[in-house]
C-alpha cells in the first residue's frame, strides 16, 4: 500500500504537470465557451426566427451528444473532411464548441428571467443595440447567471478528463501513466481524485464570491 | 402663437383585431401638467408608450417642439434605431414598476444614461446626479442598491434618473400604483415639486387628489378614446359626459371612507 503512495510522490512532477495542463485547457476552455456562450444568447434571443432556431438546433445537439463521442468525432472524424488537429487543439477546441451550447443556454435562462421593464427602460433612455445589451443586459444577466456558470466550469474541468482518449497530457493521463507502469491504481487515481477536488472546492469559492457580489443587488 | 412642447393628432394603435387607441388628439404647451384618468384597459399607459415608440403606433402624429417622433423628416419611413434612441432622450418616462438598473446603486441608475447616452462628462453628470437625490430626499442612499430600497424610494430614485437626461417631458405611467398607500405622498410631493418648477408632465394615474390638485387639464380615457378633457375644476364638479360621471362616482365609492383625495405631503429638502 504505502509502496504505491510513495512511486506517486517520486513522480509528483508528472501528475504535477497533468494537473497545470488541466488547469490551463480549463480555463482557456472555459473563458472562451463564456464569450462565444454571451454571443450564442444574443441569436438565442433574436427576434430573426432564422437566427434563434439555428442556435437553438445547435444548443439541443452540443446537449443530446455524449462528450466523450464528441471529441471523437472532433479527433478521428474531422480529418475526413481535410481537417486534421493536433491533439491538444482538438481537445481544446471541443471543449469549447461543447461548453459554448450550454454556456448560451444559462445565459439566454437568465435574460428570459430579467424583468421586461428593466430592458423597457433601457429603449426608454436611448440605449439600443450593442449599447443596451452591453450595458443593460449583460451586467445584470451576467450575475444572475453566475452561480450557473460555476456549475459549468465545474463540468469543464471534469469533461476534459475526457481528453485523455485523444493524449492530451492532462491529470487524469498522467495518473494512468504511472499506475499503468508500476500498476499502483489506488495511489494514482486517489491522488489525481483529490487533486480535481481541491480544482472544483477552488472554483467553488470563486463563484461564492461572485453570489456574495450579485446578492447586494438583488 | 407659439409652438405647443407636444402635439398629438389622429393617434391610433391597434393589438391584432383589438382598436386600443382610437384617433387620440391631445396638445400640451411647455410647462403644463396633464392627468390621464381612465379604468384599465382603457388603453392609457399604451397611449404613453406609443409617444416615445415603445409602441410603434399605426396611425398619427406625435410632434416634441415641432419635430415629429417615430417618422424620419418628410416622409412616412419610420425612424431607425439610432434616430428612435435620440428623439427618445428628450422625453424622460418613469415606470409602474419602478424599473431601476438592478446592477447600479441609486446613483449610478441616474448617471447612466447621460454618461453612456448623452456622453457628457463624468464630473458634470456626477454632480448633478447627486443635485437630483438630493432634490427627491435620497441624498443619503445614493450607494444603495435597488434591492435595498423601499418602493417609494425607488420611484423617487426613477424619477430623478428620469430628471438626469434634462428632458423637455415627463411622462408617467401610473407611477404610484405599485406603491403601499403610505408611501405614495412622498412621490406625489415630488411630482408636485417638479410641476411648481414648471416642469412639462403627462401622468397617468389613478390619484384623484393629485389630478385635482396638479393638473392643468384632466383627460378621461375610455375604450381607446377621450371622454372628456377639460380644466379639473369642471373635470370634476361639473363634468359633461356621463361616462365621466359613472367613473367618478365609482371612484369616490371605491375611497370612501376616506374623502377627500389626498392633498401632496410638504417638500422634501
């Protein structure tokens, strides 16, 4: 038993490395899904019928597909069509492509659920356009919708465990690296576990933060 | 004989089958203050959002100091976003349900516009701002959040955003409405104050008391038409239609025992 532990702790550097490359797939993944999720509520919200049921089509199927399929097809299918990836940006490209359905979703949730007269006032007082979603609607939709958001960033950091089907070099790779060396299986996967633990308690903290900013304005 | 600050003719505005607005005249000059009296429904606060186009009217015209709203200069072409948002800061508009910035204090909700509509500048804007929460009693909360506001707060708090955009017109729909009844007085002295400085009003309402009291003139607005317009003295002691009569008579059942309507609170400084 304490044999596995101690193979881990000599390899700290690769599960290390795994957890950095984690952190960072996540965070772009989950910055980007968040700006191209703003747009994406914008065409969810459109009175062009067009526009709101290509993104409503797009959002039903990101949510409908399993992601683990995804980044397959993303992978292995896509260079059918002449597009080939790198693994690393095929994986951070599905992250995102994912993450921006349910992104638009929570956001276009927390539009629906702003009071009409709010955005009323804003036409009132001359905002309209780029203007009145800039400052009008996002802000307010953006904190109701902060909690959500939390909640996916969460799923982020856990899907792209996903990813090491394609080789990224991510935790959960590193850990079934060495325990597929020195077959310590309770020591690496309990450690790369406590490790996105420790990941998600963090994320979690930050969105309390954001709550405790959103709740003096509600 | 000088030009009227607004001039609506032929007004009309239709819902599906359903005539809300049915060719609605009415002229006030700079400075007056006009009460809408009318049982809901009667197609009152669709008459005020049709003004600033909130309600793209189907017939009619509306003029603010001679320009016409909604239609772009010699023609019927109606205006575009941008030429909607410009015309629509001359006319301030203060809301039912109060409808503050939820994200902003008190003041930044009357800053905005005029910083990110209007572009003036930050220290001019700032200052008048505070000059306006003052004027409505609410100096001292000008950091709190709508959230944390009583209703007749944020209607003050409403008002004084309306104020910021130095517009040439009022309009209030139903402003006290949504108001417990102990706190409708402090809203009401405000507009009181404002009427005094010779602000131009047009106010939808359900306060007798103040349209008697404040108003230049009296409309009743009944199925989408004017009843009656005419000075509150005569409005309502000697009015001519019966509609009017029915609807007065219903009105001072409906607040006996506490006659008579309420006379606006002393200003608050």
């Amino acid at each position: 038993m304490s044999r596995g532990w101690l193979i881990v702790w000599a390899h700290r550097d690769e599960l290390l490395q795994g957890l950095a490359t984690t952190l960072w797939i996540s965070a772009l993944a989950a910055l980007a899904s968040l700006a191209l999720g703003g747009l994406l509520s914008i065409a969810l919200m459109s009175r062009h019928r067009g526009t709101a049921r290509s993104a409503r089509a797009f959002v039903d199927t990101m949510r409908c597909v399993p992601f683990l399929l995804f980044v397959y097809v993303v992978y292995y299918g896509l260079p059918s069509f002449g597009i080939v990836l790198g693994n690393w940006t095929a994986g951070l490209s599905a992250l995102i492509v994912y993450n921006t359905g349910y992104m638009g979703e929570l956001i276009a949730a927390a539009w629906r659920a702003l009071p009409r007269e709010v955005i009323e006032a804003g036409h009132a007082f001359g905002f309209h356009r780029f203007s009145l979603f800039r400052r009008i609607i996002l802000p307010p939709v953006a904190l109701a919708a902060a909690p959500m958001i939390g909640n996916q960033v969460v799923q982020i950091v856990k899907d792209s465990a996903f990813l090491t089907i394609i080789a990224v070099a991510e935790l959960t790779h590193a850990a079934t690296n060495i325990q597929s060396f020195y077959f310590v299986p309770f020591a690496a996967f309990l450690s790369a576990v406590l490790l996105y633990w420790v990941l998600c308690v963090a994320i979690e903290q930050g969105v309390g933060l954001a709550q405790a900013v959103a709740e003096r304005r509600r | 004989m000088t030009t009227p600050l607004l001039e609506v003719r032929g007004l009309r505005k239709c819902f599906g089958a359903h005539v809300v607005l049915d060719d609605i005249d009415l002229v006030l000059a700079r400075g007056e203050t006009v009460c809408i009296l009318g049982p809901s429904g009667a197609g009152k606060s669709t008459f005020l959002r049709c003004l600033n186009w909130l309600e793209k009217p189907d017939a009619g015209t509306i003029l603010l100091g001679g320009e016409r709203i909604g239609h772009r200069p010699g023609g019927e072409a109606p205006m575009r976003d941008k030429e909607l948002a410009r015309v629509r800061t001359r006319m301030g508009m203060v809301f039912q349900q109060f409808a503050l910035w939820p994200h902003l204090s008190a003041l930044q909700n009357v800053m905005e516009a005029p910083l990110h509509v209007q572009r003036r500048p930050r220290a001019e804007v700032r200052a008048e701002a505070e000059a306006l929460l003052a004027k409505v009693g609410l100096a001292d909360k000008r950091e709190a959040f709508p959230a944390h506001l009583s209703g007749g707060q944020k209607q003050r708090v409403g008002i004084a955003r309306a104020l910021a955009m130095r517009p040439e017109l009022l309009l209030f729909d139903e402003p006290t409405s949504s108001l417990d009844p102990e706190l409708v007085g402090e809203v009401l002295s405000v507009m009181e104050d404002l009427r005094r400085d010779g602000m131009t009003m047009l106010v939808v309402t359900h306060e007798m008391g103040f349209a008697r009291e404040a108003a230049n003139r009296v409309v009743l607005l009944d199925q989408g038409r004017v009843v009656e317009e005419d000075v509150p003295e005569r409005f309502f002691t000697a009015p001519r239609a019966e509609r009017t009569r029915q609807f007065l008579a219903r009105y001072a059942n409906s607040l006996s025992p506490n006659p008579p309507p309420r006379v606006p609170a002393k200003v608050h400084e």
